[in-house]
C-alpha cells in the first residue's frame, strides 16, 4: 500500500518544478534518492526502499550519502546544519514538506528561484540529520573467525524498552576491527534520560556496551 501510494504520488501528483527525495526510515533513517525533479529517478528509489531487503539499505544508503558528501566538501555535520542554504534551499524543504502533508503548494511553479546541485545535496544531507542520534562503535571480532557479527540497539527509558533494531554488520576492516555508524530517528522520542545499550554476537561470543544520552524538549 505504501508503495502504490508512493508510486501514485510520483506519477499523478508531484508538480513538474517540485523537488522530492526518497527517504527509509525504521530506527534509522536511510536515504535512496536525493532531492530531484527526476519521476524515473524517484520511482526507481520507491522500488528499492520497498524491496523489504533490509542488507542493502544500509549500503546503497552509505553510497549516495558519500556522493552527497563529496559534493557538499568537508563540512562537519553541525556546519551542515547551520549553513545559510538560502532562499533555494529553504524553498525545497517548505515545498517538500507541505506536499508531504497533503497540502496545496501554490507557487511552486512560479519560484524564481533555481536550486543548484551543492543546495539540493545540503538540503539531502540535512533531512538525515535533524532530530536524529549519531550512533558510532566499533567492534573487534574474535580472530580467527569468518562468522558474520550481528549487532543489536536497544533504547530503554526508566526501565521500559522503548525501540529495538538489529542487523548484520559489515566485515572486519584490514585492521581486523569493525567501525560502523548510524542514525537513529528522536522523532518519536519523548523528551527525558535514555539509555543505549549495544550487544554484538558472533555465533559464539557476545559483548555489550551501554551509554546515556538525553532528548531535550
């Protein structure tokens, strides 16, 4: 249902001058289509967020994100956050927003504004960022061993677990360790002290790891 709805959207109801991106969200967010006017370019990200593959989100996600990166330069998030994008920026995310509530965008055809590539990738890069945790951490594998590592997110607020996600990380680097990062969505967070806690088995042993973090109003 959310893929024809999705799809439907695309084809019947997106404005020829509106620029939308294809976004993943669960636990994380994940993008598959940066801001575009491209409908083929859309439709082909639906079909991979819809896919129910969940290996190669992470993955196809981390790509475009690095080709938006390169674009954008060595920025650090929070520079990415408080960049002056300009009326450009500002025009896509109004637009995308409303269309994305269903509302009528009255002027979208009239903008005389044009958004270049380095305001579309800001505006991509920005989305996966607002009210979002960075999570990083890294794992050293028990050598020598072939087995796929599973790692497991728990969140927990006053004793009650509140999200839940796992997955298969990527292979040991050269160095024979695992550096891997993510975001998690705070939207649905109520404001209030967490705590992260983080287990990573191998088949055979396990390790976890615990921290604090606190969502502000």
């Amino acid at each position: 249902m959310a893929r024809r709805a999705a799809q439907e959207y695309v084809r019947d109801q997106m404005e020829d001058e509106s620029f939308v991106a294809v976004y993943g969200t669960g636990i994380s967010m994940h993008i598959f289509q940066p801001f575009t006017k491209d409908r083929a370019a859309l439709l082909k990200a639906i079909e991979e967020v819809t896919s129910g593959d969940m290996q190669r989100f992470g993955s196809i996600s981390s790509e475009i994100r690095a080709q938006l990166e390169s674009i954008v330069g060595r920025w650090s998030d929070a520079e990415k956050m408080t960049a002056a994008y300009g009326d450009a920026t500002s025009y896509i995310s109004r637009t995308a927003s409303q269309e994305a509530e269903g509302e009528k965008v009255a002027d979208a055809r009239s903008s005389p504004t044009t958004p270049d590539l380095n305001s579309l990738a800001l505006a991509s890069l920005r989305t996966l960022l607002v009210f979002h945790l960075l999570v990083y951490f890294t794992v050293y594998p028990a050598q020598p061993s072939h087995a796929a590592v599973e790692a497991i997110l728990e969140f927990v607020q006053n004793g009650k677990p509140q999200a839940r996600a796992q997955g298969t990380l990527p292979a040991a680097d050269a160095n024979g360790r695992v550096q891997y990062v993510t975001t998690v969505g705070l939207e649905n967070f109520e404001p209030g002290e967490y705590s992260l806690r983080v287990t990573v088995k191998d088949g055979r042993d396990s390790a976890s790891a615990q921290s604090s973090f606190r969502v502000e109003p």
